[in-house]
C-alpha cells in the first residue's frame, strides 16, 4: 500500500506507472512514423525512427560534452581564498 505521508510522486507504484507511461508514450511516437509519409533530405534521415535514435545519441553526446567541460573548468575548493 502507499504511504499516506509521501508526495504522490515519491511513492513506488506512482513513479513504476509514470515509467509505463512515458514509455508507452515515446514507443507510440516511435511507431506513429509508420503512419506519416517523410521527406528525406539527406538519405539517412527517411530511415525508421531516425529522430529516437538521433536524439538520444545527441543528448548522450552532450551530457559527456557538458562532463567533459566540467572537468576543464572546475576550479579548486579553495578558489576564492587566494
């Protein structure tokens, strides 16, 4: 059962049926190409579900990007105190 002091986003079963859900959705759009006719301009862009995988890989490539900056740029703990 659920805690009734808990916010309803941090109970288990909300955040297991928020899951389902969002994936439930991002398959539908995934599979709704199926649907549309595409106009490619580049040849691998009319391949099926182009935008998923090209999204993911270019939110991967800049979340290691924005790790990668991090370390460049981080300073010292004791930055200020000099």
């Amino acid at each position: 059962m659920s805690e009734p002091n808990k916010h309803w986003l941090m109970r288990a079963e909300s955040i297991s049926l928020l899951w389902k859900i969002f994936i439930a959705i991002l398959a539908l759009t995934v599979l709704s190409e199926l649907l549309i006719h595409k106009h490619e301009y580049f040849g691998i862009d009319g391949s099926f579900g182009f935008s998923a995988w090209y999204g993911f890989i270019t939110c991967m490539a800049m979340v290691v990007a924005a790790k990668m900056l991090g370390y460049v740029l981080k300073r010292g703990e004791d930055y200020y105190d000099d």
